[in-house]
C-alpha cells in the first residue's frame, strides 16, 4: 500500500512549502525518540521524515503528485530491461 505523505504530516495536497515545513518541525518534535519513548514513536517519526523529504523538495514532490510512491521509486517512465 502507498504511503500518503500528506496525510502523513497533516496537510492538503495544495500545502504551501511554508505549511510543509511547520507540520514537519511539529511532528519530528513529537515523534523524536529521544523525547517520546512509546512504542511506534521511533517509526513514526522515520514516516515524517520521509514525508517532508519528498514533499519539500520541487521535483520530488512533483513526481509524487503525478505517480505517486511507485514514481519516486523509478517504477514509471522506465523501460523493463
């Protein structure tokens, strides 16, 4: 199953880089491990931040918008071979 990042930091699909950034710092603050030890936190906290890797940059984001998951993972526009 794909992951949603925007669902992932809270956001719309039309998110602002400004809003992208703020729902990333809140979340990372919440889910660090070294300040939230309930179990999950740690992974939780890895989604986030994979979140915000994709969302915050242009092309990264693009691509996910366009294909989702599996384009930023080079499975579209690739030949088989």
């Amino acid at each position: 199953m794909e992951k949603d990042y925007y669902k992932i930091l809270g956001l719309a699909k039309n998110a602002t880089d400004d809003d992208i950034k703020k729902a990333y710092r809140k979340l990372a603050l919440k889910y660090h491990p070294d300040k939230n030890k309930t179990p999950g936190a740690e992974e939780r906290f890895k989604e986030v931040a994979e979140a915000y890797e994709v969302l915050s940059d242009k092309k990264k984001r693009e691509i996910y918008d366009t294909h989702g998951e599996t384009g930023l993972k080079g499975g579209v526009g690739r030949p088989n071979g």
